[in-house]
C-alpha cells in the first residue's frame, strides 16, 4: 500500500512565543537598566531621577502598538511598496538637511516633526530589507541565475548603497551605513549559494582594514581625519584616555571591577559622572560592572535565543518573500549586537551602535519592535 506524501500546511496559531518572550524580557531588562545607568546623570540635569526612563518607556510603548499592528497586517502587502520603501527612506535622510532637521550632540542625525521628533535612519533599515526580500525573490522567479549576473548584483546592492552613502554623507552615522550594507550583504549571502565570491569579498576587506590600521599606526592623528584619529585611539587607548579613548577606558573600568558576579544592581561607579552618555551605546559595560561576567553572558544567550528562534521561522515559512523578510531582520539585530559589544570591549575602533532593546534611544525601539512583529506575524505562516 503506498503511502501518502506528506503534505505541510500553513497554520495560523502558532505563532512563536518563544521569540515573544524573549523580546518582552529583554525590553522590561533594557528598561531596568535605564534606570539604574541614567538616575544619577537624570538627577542632575533635570532634577527626575526617571527622566530616560519615563521617555523609553513611551517610545517602547508606542514600539509595541506598532509590533501588534505589524503582527495583524498582510506581509505579503509590504512586497507592493518595496521600491517605495526606499524612494521614501532616500527622500527622509534627505530631509535631514531641510529646516525639519535636528542637531544633538554636533550631530545632525533626527527630524523634528513637532509631535514627535526619529531618525531616518533607522526606518531606512526596514525600507532596505523590504526592497531586498521583494527583488531577490522577484529575481529568482525569473531564473536562479539572474541574481548572480552583474546586471542582477545591481539591481539588488545598488538601492542599498546608496542609502548608506545617503546616510553617511548627510548623517556622519558610519554605524548604520554598516549595518545597512551589512544587511544587503547577509540577504544576498542567504540568497546566493556560490559562497566562493563572499570568501574572496571577506579576505579583500580583512586586508584593506589591515592595511588601514597600519597605515594609522605609524601616522601622526594631527594629520589624520577624524576616523583614522579614531582608529588611532582604538590601538593606543592609554595615550588618548583624555579625549578620544576616554569613553572607551572608562567603559573598559566598569567591566573589569565588575568581576563574575558585578556589584549589583545600582551599585556601578562609572554610571556616576564617569561614563558619559552611558545609558546609550555603552550600557553594556554597566551591565558588566553591576551584574557582572554571569548578567552579561545571560544577555548574550538571550540575543542568541532571539537569532536562532528568526533562523528557525526563516527556515520554516511557506514562501520566499517572508522568508527573506525574517532574514532581514535577523541580520540587523545580529550584527547591531556584534558591534555594539565589540565597540564596548574595544574589539573594533568606537562608533555609536546601540545595543537593541537596552540602550536608550526612542526611535531605535520602536522600529526594532516593528520588525519583530513582521516576524512574529510570518511566524504564523510557517509549515
């Protein structure tokens, strides 16, 4: 008697809780450590010890409104605006140089739309990996072989480079000019199977950046540019701990005194005056310093816990297009946390990347819960 084949069905119930839950603890963690690395710097300056708090917490909790609305919309949907996507994200960073636009800290990074002021960059991200999931997947249904043709190569990298020369040139904001690269270049690695290009890309980048850090080591940083200073700051650390590698020291101090186990929850000292900023991009270290190498791991599992659960639901939705849609976003969250703990131990020069879900930036968070909701939502899609 023959048996019959196996068919899979697409269900509509399950929906990955597992990835859910580890988002809601790491959101309700990223506000408890807010509060703890910004009470002392939010009592000072506006006399609210809550002040950070208060403010993530509004954004995050419009970044939930967003995920559950992203949880119930049509994905598929998203495939009919992808050029869109990055026409209006081109148009936004653009508007940065408009009188929308908002200088902080001698950045001119944010727009001012008077109710509510975010980054461009960060909805650019999302307008990237929609556009790469629809052409990739358009691509392919017009041969296998297209993608790997010069023609196909631009028409899939060329929309994303010029969004992170957009944001580059107008923004300064090298960190996510990376990532948006670093997103295109992971799409077309999952997409593109010849891995012999990608080795050959990996070994040329290894040697410009060697070549570079060479060239800074014996250079003088007074005739430098700004990055190459930086570069210069990151290998000789000890001999610019008063200006350019001060950030980076005293994040390295708050690690080392935390030990194994930290000195709890509250108790970090370079949170009080030491660390500037230190509720944004270095927040890590303070994790390190108050619940020590134990805290630290622990988070390092979650964020791994997170990418694998994305990998998984990649692996298993029924079309191409959420497929790739779930890869997007597991590379942006990949690599925003690698270079964020890599800037903070000084593994790679300091650049400004905040770690998802536990840094203190409005805008980051609530598109970071957006895209979580795309998968939570093609989640329940899957075989």
């Amino acid at each position: 008697m023959a048996k019959r084949p196996i068919k899979f069905r697409s269900s509509k119930h399950n929906m990955d809780y597992v990835l859910l839950t580890v988002v809601l603890f790491l959101v309700g963690f990223g506000l408890l450590m807010i509060y703890s690395t910004s009470s002392y710097e939010a009592a000072v300056e506006h006399n609210d010890s809550a002040y950070y708090l208060k403010k993530q917490a509004t954004s995050t909790l419009l970044g939930f409104v967003g995920l559950v609305f992203m949880t119930k919309f049509p994905y598929k949907l998203l495939q009919k605006f992808d050029v869109l996507a990055i026409i209006v994200s081109a148009l936004l960073i653009i508007a940065v140089l408009t009188p929308l636009g908002v200088t902080r800290n001698g950045a001119r990074r944010w727009l001012n739309l008077q109710f509510t002021s975010f980054q461009p960059a960060e909805l650019a991200k999302i307008g990237v990996i929609i556009y790469l999931a629809s052409i990739i997947q358009r691509l392919e249904c017009v041969g296998k072989n297209v993608i790997r043709t010069p023609k196909g190569i631009a028409i899939i990298f060329a929309p994303p480079a010029v969004i992170a020369g957009l944001i580059y040139i107008i923004t300064s904001n090298l960190s996510s000019a990376i990532i948006v690269m670093g997103i295109a270049i992971a799409m077309l690695f999952v997409a593109v199977p010849d891995y012999k290009w990608f080795i050959i890309g990996a070994v040329s980048i290894t040697v410009l950046v060697f070549l570079v850090v060479l060239y800074v080591s014996g250079a003088d940083t007074t005739d430098s540019g700004f990055r190459l200073a930086r570069v210069k700051a990151w290998l000789e650390p000890e001999s610019y701990s008063t200006d350019r590698a001060f950030q980076t020291l005293q994040a390295l101090y708050a690690i080392g005194s935390g030990g194994i186990w930290g000195k709890g929850l509250g108790q970090s000292m370079q949170k009080r005056g030491f660390l500037p900023e230190a509720q944004n991009d270095m927040i890590f270290s303070i994790i390190c310093e108050e619940l020590g190498l134990f805290g630290a791991m622990a988070i390092i599992f979650l964020f791994i816990v997170l990418i694998w659960s994305c990998m998984i639901i990649a692996n298993k939705t029924i079309d191409r297009f959420g497929s790739l849609l779930v890869v997007g976003v597991m590379a942006h969250y990949a690599i925003q946390v690698i270079l964020n703990i890599a800037v903070v131990t000084n593994t790679i020069p300091n650049t400004g990347i905040t770690l998802p879900f536990i840094s203190y930036g409005g805008t980051s968070s609530l598109f970071l819960l957006m895209e979580i909701g795309i998968v939570l939502n093609i989640s329940k899609h899957c075989k």
